[in-house]
C-alpha cells in the first residue's frame, strides 16, 4: 500500500501529475431527462430530443489489458529468456519494458487487485478463491466496496469484454442458480467469454459465454488461447463497425502459462534438444542476455540455486531427458501464447484509431510455479489426494506430454529457472521470485519513446488507477449505491513519458500463505515459512519462528545480499512496518494451511445436509464444491428415461483428466467408469445389452469403509436396469478429497475433459433422458 493517497484527476494529472483533490462522482449518474415543454398534445410541446447517452471523455484511448499466467521474469526473450516471444519484442520496441513491476505473487489476490487498485485482501483475496475462509480479507469474492476498473469504464462510456480466467468468481456461486453478481458480466464486463477457476485443460476446457457453458467444440485441433484470442479479435471488430468512435477496454487473461502445460505438438518439437544444457546453464546463459539487454542492472548478482534443487550435472541420463522434455512442452506452451496473444495486437493494430490505445501487458500474475514438485507431476492436483508423484513419468506419458491426457506440470529447477536472477517463485512472496513481473506498456500516441526501460517502482494496484487517468476518469466516491474503499494504487501515466519521474509509490507489503515480505523505499524485509510449495501438508509451520532477511534493492536487484545481521535496527523497523500494513488491509488472521482450507465446508454450500439430488439434462459444470459429495462413502446414481441398446451417450459424470466418474450407455450396454487420479482406470460394463423396454438404470457404489471415517478405500459398482442387477465391478482406490478444480458434474454429455478414453467425447446421449437422480447413502 502507498502512503500516498490520491486520485487522478483525469487529464489535469496527465498534464500535470499528482492532484490531492478528492473527486466527488458518483457512479451511476443520474438518467438526463426531457427539458423541454410538454403541453396537452404533441402540437402543444417542444420538440422532442432524447437524452445525450453516456460518451466518454474526448480523447479517451481504447485499452488493452493483457495478463499471462505463472510466468517467470527469465522466461521470455523479451526480459532475457529462452522462450521466443517476438509478440512480445514487437510490442516492447514500440513502448516500454518495466522492470521493477511486482504482482501478489499467486493468482486471484493479483486479479483482485488488478481489477480494483486496492491491496489484495482489502479487494476480499488474500488467497485463490478455492481457499477462502470468510474473513474479510478472504472472503473469496470481490466485494461491491471495490469496484472494478471495467464497471466504472463501462459506466463512463465504454464498451467492455473479458476473455479467458477468470479466478475471482467463488466457486459455490459457479452454478446455474448464481447468483452472478461476482461473475465478470456483474463486475463491469458487458461480455465473457472463459473458464473459472485457477486453471484448465487448453484442449476440452469448460468455458462459459457470460454465465452460459459452451458446448465443447467439434475441432480436433482445437487450442485454448487460439479460441480466446479469435473471440477478443470477433469482439473488438464488432464494436468498432457498430460505434467506431466508442472506445473499448478489452481484458485478455489466458491460462497460458497455468498448469497444465498443454501445447499443439508441432510447436512442442520446435523445441527439442533446445533445453537439454538443464537450469543451472539456462539461469547463466539468461542472466547474460538480461544485463546485455539492461533489463538488470550490470552489477546485478545472480542468486544461487537452494540446496533442495538438485545440480543439473548430478542428475542422471533419464532424469535430464525427462525435465528437458518437461521444459520443451513448457516452453512449447509460451511461444504459442505469445504467437495467439500476437494475432490480438495485429488486429487492435488495424485498428483506424489504432495509435490511441493504451495496451497494458503484464507477464505474468506471479512468478514461475514451482508446485509441480522436485520431479513434476502428471497430475498436479494429486498432492491434494494424498498421492504426490503419482503417476509416473513413464515412456507412454512422457511421450504424450502437453497433449489432452495429463494435467502436468514440471521440475522445480525449472521453476527457479525462470525465475533469473531471483530466488524461489510462486507463492514465496518474501522473495522477488514470485511476484516480480515483466510489464510492457504501448500508447502510440502518447508515448513516443521507442523501447524505453523504467525503474520506478510499482505494483500491480497501480494499474487500475493508470487506467482511470489514461481515460480521464475520476475515481468515484460511491458506485452503484456502496460507498467505495480507497484506492490503494498509485497512478503510472507520469512515467510514460518521463523516465526519471521520482518514485510515485514508498511502501507495498506482501502475503500468501503466511510467507511474507515488505518493501519500503528502496528496502525490503523477507519472512518465508516455507519453499516447498507443492506439499499442501503446511499445519505444522510457524510463523513466529521464521527468520526474517533483510535487502537494500537500491543496490542489489536480485535480493542476493542479506543485511539483517549488519542491520538490525533496519530490520526490526520493517517488521514492524508489515504488521502494521496487515492490521490496515485485513492481512490477518494469518492461515499457513493448505489442504484444510481447500477441503474446508465452512464456504457457502447449497448441496450441504442434502442426501438426494435431481439433475435433468442440461445441468453443465456445476463445481464439485456444490455438487453431491460422493468421496468416502456409498452412493448410488439412477437415470429415468426410455433406454436401449439403440440410444448411447452420456447419463452423468463428474470431474475430468484429473479424477472423476461417468455413467453411461455405450454400444448397447450400460457401463460406468472410474478415474483415480490418472493412476488407474476402472471400467464396468453390464453383461448383457439393454432390452428395449429399459426405462430405469442406474450404478450403485457399495464402500468398503464407514462414511466420515475412513477415507479413499475402494468398493464394489453393481450395474442395474428396470431393477435387475446387470453386471458388477471393483474399484480398488477412490479420491479422498477431490476430483477437480475445473470440471464439474455434467448431464446428459460430457462437458470440459473426459475422464477416460473408453467413450467418444464429449458423447451427448443421443435417446430420452428426463432425469438423473444422485444419492447419498
């Protein structure tokens, strides 16, 4: 949080800086009404003139907003890194690079922020969504106290649009009975189109048309970020042939670079061999280009690799060939991001009005994740399970890497990696690692220096209050009839075009999970309680025994010279300075833990004390954490319908690639299917067709342990039809906790991935379905 405090004042700050005068808006305004004389007819009254609609200000640009996902400041070529991004380069050349720009260091926290200038847990995300435990600071949803740049855009005349994640959506509110207040289409966005939650596959994803599921598409090539780009590029160029003259903000948050790492195959084999030199040669060889292209200073120090990340040399022949693949498929995933991300800035620049707009592009809403683990994973939300490193890297999976079956993630090594110069990565945000981010920023029209660097520092709350400047808009006081929060952002307009503006911005504090940090003028005081991010078992740390750091950034860029021994008084003086900021900005209580809150049922839940649930054709993704709770326990589900051996598709199913259960009627017979975790595959088919006459079937799971007690134990499937038993099946293993953070419960078709490869996806029943019943038992 800065100490300062202000608004913009539209283009009085563009012209000259900082106003100190608090704006009085506010937001809606009220509707104009007709001035005029109304007499007892029309031949009586003065002609008649509609109200003047909403314009925005003369001059106000189009904005562009683009956000990649867990991207490391080494891992593109533009900052320095191996992963080609010319999109990027092209862009760069034009405007500027920051290089002293910080994000939250995880993803929602930097979303909420990003949208509302205020400070992560003051905008209700002190964490993912998925983790929220009602405290102010997170709740999980983005509270009507901070309204979003696109809602006060929208209200002062422009047309707005958000493709891609959106992760500040709570999930018990992710259903078809809403509410949709917390949607983008309730936070200022006139049109969505993307998928909720942290993260998805790119090849079946769950999407969503404002709050409407999208049916999967019928290509075999289909790819995520190319599908979010062709609509922001349809969208724009709509807007543009209805009013040319109404400027447009355009929100483009792709779950590239986001577990998991999915790329088209010829992209990944552009790749191969090209990352077998291993981290440790790759973190040299960027930091080189980095200082050659001044995006550190030259006397920046390259930080040294943590003693629990193995020396490439000391890894073994297959060890090297499966993090080096780990790494083509990942950067295969980059350079396709920024190709797709590339067709959007051709098209915004074919634009007439094309040199007004403000494109903003931040890469990265934190550091590179380190959360698959020392080795990686296949199945990154598997830890949750309790089945870390499984399954394994055999030749078949490494093989298939980046394709539809796996939702993996890489090494740790190559976390850090990304990450030159700095220590650690995602969630550390004690460190730069995780939260310090590559920013690009073009205005053609304003910004006439070509290929600048700036070195102020900001932070991501700044943006929302450089967008409302750049548009001449004041902040308002109230928004929709709630008084508004401060503003915690500074603006950035001065530095564009003045690169030794002095600082605009002294303090920023930082927490996730109880790792901590603060900066303070050119200082920063460092508390990790833990590195080891992808172990969700976190109940046992302590933050009141972890031992604080201390850096001066003003003469160590990269964080590699700690001064907490030869400063104490330094030191002690910022810790203070971070619990003060925490009791302001609702930081506290803090919460190290992990999987309890994932697993936690204190979060709103309309399925809660409910035993017997009735779905009808149509109910699409509905979350897992507000759907019938079949994990450690019986329950049985049942289909009405007219059924035969001629009508095949899907009944129900539940989850996707990462773990989940289908019921279904296929080639005749009724089966049903059993993902544990991409570890096994159980599949169950009656023995027999269906007669003709079928109009009742269903799958019955008989638990081998006691409901609440005993947890992932297997059971035995019997199949039925019009009452009979008609084949029966073991499932050895069942997930303990969940299925997955994307897919929901599907009925009559299978939407988002597949859980298996026994049914042709996505497989809408092609008979009379009228319902499905789940019971609990």
């Amino acid at each position: 949080m800065s100490r300062l405090r202000y608004v913009s004042c539209g283009l009085f700050f563009w012209l000259f800086g900082p106003c100190f005068v608090f704006a009085q808006t506010t937001l809606p305004t009220a509707e104009p009404r007709f001035q005029g004389h109304v007499g007892r007819t029309y031949l009586e009254s003065d002609a008649p003139q509609y109200p003047s609609p909403t314009h925005a200000s003369a001059g106000a640009p189009n904005i562009v907003l683009i956000l990649l996902d867990d991207v490391g400041f080494g891992q593109f070529s533009v900052f320095g890194g191996g992963v080609p991004a010319p999109n990027m380069e092209k862009l760069a050349a034009t405007g500027l690079r920051y290089n002293r720009f910080h994000t939250a260091g995880i993803c929602s926290p930097t979303r909420a922020a990003l949208l509302t200038g205020r400070n992560p847990h003051n905008a209700g995300f002190g964490l993912v969504g998925e983790l929220a435990t009602g405290y102010d600071g997170y709740v999980g949803y983005i509270p009507r106290s901070t309204a979003t740049v696109a809602e006060i855009l929208r209200q002062h005349g422009y047309a707005t649009a958000m493709f891609g994640k959106n992760h500040n959506t709570p999930n018990w509110e992710g259903g078809p009975a809403g509410p949709f207040n917390h949607w983008p289409t309730g936070m200022g966005f006139d049109y969505f189109y993307g998928f909720n939650g942290w993260g998805t596959s790119q090849w079946q994803p769950p999407l969503y048309e404002n709050t409407r599921p999208v049916p999967p598409s019928k290509n075999p090539d289909y790819q995520l970020t190319a599908d979010l780009a062709d609509h922001s590029i349809a969208w724009l160029h709509s807007v543009k042939a209805a009013d040319p003259k109404k400027p447009f903000f355009l929100y483009l948050a792709t779950g590239a670079t986001h577990a998991p790492h999915h790329a088209p195959r010829a992209w990944i084999e552009k790749f191969k061999g090209q990352f077998d030199m291993g981290w440790d040669r790759y973190r040299s060889a960027t930091f080189e280009r980095q200082k050659k292209l001044g995006v550190i200073p030259p006397q920046t120090a390259l930080t040294a690799r943590p003693d629990f990340i193995p020396a490439w040399d000391s890894l073994d022949a297959e060890q090297k060939a499966l993090y080096a693949r780990q790494m083509e498929v990942f950067a295969a995933f980059g350079a396709y991001a920024d190709h797709e991300v590339g067709r959007v800035l051709d098209a915004v620049g074919s634009l007439p009005d094309a040199d007004n707009t403000l494109v903003i592009y931040i890469v990265g809403d934190n550091g590179a994740s380190a959360e698959g683990g020392p080795g990686g994973e296949l199945n990154e939300i598997a830890p949750a399970n309790g089945l870390a490193n499984l399954p394994t890297f055999t030749p078949q999976a490494v093989a298939e890497l980046g394709g539809p079956h796996y939702n993996n993630h890489f090494a740790i090594g190559w976390a850090w990696a990304m990450n030159t110069p700095f220590k650690y990565y995602k969630q550390v945000v004690s460190h730069l690692g995780a939260i310090r981010n590559p920013l690009l920023v073009s205005w053609p029209a304003r910004i006439k220096e070509k290929g600048g660097l700036r070195e102020q520092f900001f932070d991501v709350t700044d943006v929302m209050p450089t967008l409302l400047a750049a548009a001449g808009v004041d902040m308002p006081v109230s928004v929709n009839g709630t008084a508004q929060k401060r503003v915690d952002g500074v603006s950035m307009l001065g530095t564009f075009t003045d690169a030794k503006l002095p600082e605009q911005r002294e303090t920023q504090y930082f927490e996730v999970f109880s790792n901590r940090g603060i900066y303070d003028r050119g200082w920063f005081a460092s508390a990790p309680i833990t590195t080891d991010v992808s172990n969700p078992n976190r109940a046992g740390l302590d933050p009141d025994k972890v031992v604080w750091e201390l850096y001066d950034l003003r003469k160590d860029f990269s964080q590699a010279h700690d001064l907490a021994r030869s400063e104490p008084g330094k030191l002690r003086q910022l810790e203070d300075l971070w619990w003060a900021q925490a009791a302001q900005n609702n930081v506290l209580p803090l919460d190290w833990r992990a999987n309890e809150r994932l697993l936690g049922s204190a979060r709103p839940n309309p399925a809660q004390g409910r035993t017997h649930f009735v779905f009808y054709p149509g109910m699409i993704g509905l979350p897992e954490a507000i759907a019938p709770n079949v994990h450690n326990r019986a329950w049985r589900v049942t289909a009405q319908g007219k059924f035969s051996s001629q009508a095949q598709g899907m009944l129900a199913t539940q989850g996707g690639m990462t773990g989940g259960w289908a019921f279904y009627i296929h080639q005749g017979r009724l089966a049903f299917d059993y993902n544990y975790g991409e570890i096994r595959y159980d599949h169950i088919v009656s023995t027999m067709p269906l007669p003709s006459d079928a109009t009742n079937v269903s799958a019955h799971f008989a638990y081998d342990g006691s409901a609440g007690k005993d947890r992932g134990l297997g059971g035995t499937v019997s199949l039925w039809c019009n009452g009979k038993q008609v084949g029966t099946g073991r499932i050895e293993r069942t997930l303990p906790a969940v299925f997955s953070v994307t897919d929901g419960l599907d009925i009559g078709a299978d939407y988002g991935s597949p859980i298996g490869t026994d049914y042709p996806f996505p497989f809408p029943f092609d008979g009379e379905l009228q319902s499905v019943s789940i019971d609990l038992e």
